[in-house]
C-alpha cells in the first residue's frame, strides 16, 4: 500500500534530498493522518455513545488530536518546502523540527490526560456495556493505528525525517492505548473485574516515554548537535583522498533543515604549493562535497611544513604532549619560527567539549609541558574546542 501511494502521489520520490519532493512527503503523511483519523474519531465516537464508555469517548478524543497532529505536520512541511527569502536566507527547513516538536507535545499531552483519566478510573470504576460493534470498532482501530505506523515509519526513514517519526510513534501509542480499552472492555464485560484504569496508566507511562523520545529526536537538530561521526569519517576520507591536503580540521556542520546543511573546515596543504593549483584544489573539494553529500561547504586553506625534517619532528613531540594531558586532544596549524633568544612555537590546540579543562587551565597545561621540553621554545598558543565522542574524553 506504501509504494503503491507513493507511486500515485509522489514524483521523483527517490530524490529524497529536494525540499519540494520532502514537502510532497510531508503532504502525503499528513492528508493520509488527517483522512484515517477523522474515520477513527467517528467510529470510536457512535461505539463509545452506544456503550456509554467514557474509555472509548476517551480513545475518539485521542484520534481526533491525532488529525490535529497530521494537521501540523501537513503545514510545517508545507512551510519547510519554501523557498530561501530575504529575511531567511538560509531557508525554511527547520519548520519540519518544529512541526515535529509540536507532534510530540501533543503525545506527551495525550499521556498526561490518559494517565489523568486512568487514576480517575481506578479511585471510581465504573461499569461500562460491551456489544460487537464496540469490539469491532476497537479492533479495527488498533490495525489501522499499526498500519499508520509502519507507513510513517517507511517514509521517515526513506526521507530522514524526525517529524514523521514522531508521528510514527504517536501512532504506536494509539495503537496501544486502543489495545487495553478493548482489553479492558474483554476483561470487564466477561470477568467483571474493572482493570481498565490500571491498564491505562500503564500505557500512560508507555505514551509519555514515546512522546519524551519523540522529542528529543527535534529538540537536538534545533538545539545543535555534533555532526553524525560516519559523515565525519565519510568527509574526510574524500578530501583526504586529494594528495594535495594532508590534512583536515576544525570540522563544523550547521543543519538549517534536511536537505539544507552547511559545513566548513580547515584543509592543510603544503607551504611550498603553487597557490593557483592548491586553490583550485580546494574548490574542486567543495563542488565534490556539494554533488556527493549535498551539503554547501567553505574551506579554508592552511599552509603548514610538510618537508622539514625538524619542525616535524618538533610537532609530533607537542602532539603527543597535548596527549598526555587528554587521549583526545590534538594540534593543527603548527609552525615554528626561530628568533635570537627563543623560537616561537605557533599552534592550535584542540580539545573534546566533555573535558573538564576550562580553556585557560588547558592551554597552562600545554605551555607547561611544551616548556619542560626546551626552556627555549615561547608557546603561542590557541585553545579549540571539537566535536567528538563523549567516551573518547
């Protein structure tokens, strides 16, 4: 069924990458929740009418604050999908974050009521009537409500996208929580033991853990978070792979929305290179970048010693000293400059974000150690900060 509405709805589907094609998703998954919910609302309410069951009035709210959802992610794809302007230059992609934060205040929301509601049933249970249609409705519900899933679900990760996530999850928890009305409304009609309340907190407790995770999974593009370690590895491994760059540092990716990343960086290359072949070099690397990974890029470019013998052996005693006070530290742009009375040794120092140094007792440290290697050297040095692996600290 997912193929074949993609196939029906969606052109250019596999271009995952365009914003139009993910507005075209977005608009996909949300008529699809805003159509199936309405349906759900309409059923669980005439059941819940026809049972007297506050439960299942209960559970048709739920669908109905699902159409809502569908109704907030169909708008912020729409409005992640335009156009850069003016007043934001770096487009709208961001919105699809924020419609996925607004998906997921509304599960957790859910879950704060179902859980209210379930207390509520616990203090003062109630006697509720059971028919087939009752059970029929619910039942139906839980496999439309797995089925919601599995699409989003499909389409979040063909399109990597946290809001249709979320919306997956949500679905999930509906789909549980219909499970222990219908459970309950079993349980009641033909043991006469009232556990619906119970049953409902504990899914209460399912939906506001979902709804937390949902979350988190929008909060943290918008928040910034350190760039995904194998696009790391992935970039560096293509501009290592130009002989002219030796090296690479002072990675930094701003994500302004799927589809919509910047990125920067320093690209070492030899002091002694002509400087129009190495430029040239250089935006061959960024026009790489953009094509292979969609992802604008500026590099700057260092020029560093590569040849001479002492300052690199020079550097890679500093190097290693910088590692003695963190396993994860390390230095770029080394140079060394030799004067009548010291040499000056020039370099950057970068270290995780989760060490606990503070940058002025980092770079006391450093001196400290470079000095007792030769009282003669004067350290002229920069404290950086990088991303890297909490565990590597």
């Amino acid at each position: 069924m997912t193929k074949l509405l993609l196939w029906a709805f969606i052109k250019n589907r596999d271009d995952v990458q365009n914003p139009a094609v993910r507005r075209q998703y977005g608009l996909l998954s949300g008529a699809v929740g805003i159509v199936l919910n309405l349906l759900l609302t309409a059923g669980k309410l005439a059941a819940g009418l026809a049972a007297s069951s506050i439960a299942v009035m209960a559970d048709a709210f739920n669908n109905l604050t699902d159409a809502a959802s569908s109704v907030v992610t169909l708008v912020g794809f729409h409005l992640a999908g335009q156009k850069a302007d003016e007043g934001h230059p770096f487009g709208h992609g961001r919105m699809e974050y924020l419609s996925g934060l607004v998906v997921s205040l509304l599960i957790l929301l859910v879950g704060l009521e179902l859980g209210k509601s379930s207390v509520e049933a616990i203090l003062h249970p109630a006697e509720t009537q059971f028919s087939l249609l009752t059970a029929g409705v619910l039942l139906a519900s839980v496999l439309v409500k797995l089925w919601m899933c599995l699409f989003n679900r499909s389409l979040s990760r063909r399109i990597g996208s946290a809001a249709m996530a979320a919306t997956a999850t949500d679905s999930l928890s509906d789909a549980a929580a219909t499970s222990v009305v219908l459970v309950g409304a079993l349980v009641g009609h033909f043991a006469h033991i009232a556990i619906d309340g119970w049953l409902g907190l504990a899914v209460a407790v399912f939906i506001l853990r979902a709804g937390w995770g949902a979350a988190k999974d929008t909060i943290d593009p918008l928040l910034g978070q350190r760039p995904d370690p194998a696009l790391v590895k992935e970039v560096r491994s293509l501009v290592l792979s130009h002989p002219q760059v030796t090296g690479v540092h002072d990675l930094v990716i701003h994500d302004y929305g799927p589809g919509r990343s910047f990125m920067s960086f320093h690209a070492e290359v030899p002091l002694d290179a002509d400087i129009m072949e190495a430029h040239d070099i250089i935006d061959h690397i960024e026009r790489e970048l953009k094509e292979t990974f969609h992802i604008e890029t500026t590099v700057h470019m260092d020029p560093i010693a590569t040849d001479d013998q002492r300052v690199n052996a020079v550097r890679d005693q500093v190097a290693q000293l910088v590692r003695v006070i963190d396993p994860a530290a390390a230095i770029h742009d080394f140079r060394m400059t030799d004067g009548p009375r010291h040499t000056n040794l020039i370099f950057d120092a970068a270290f995780p974000h989760s060490c606990p140094l503070s940058d002025q007792e980092a770079a006391r440290r450093v001196t400290q150690a470079v000095k007792a290697l030769d009282p003669n050297y004067f350290v002229v040095l920069q404290v950086d900060r990088v991303y890297v692996d909490e565990s590597a600290c």
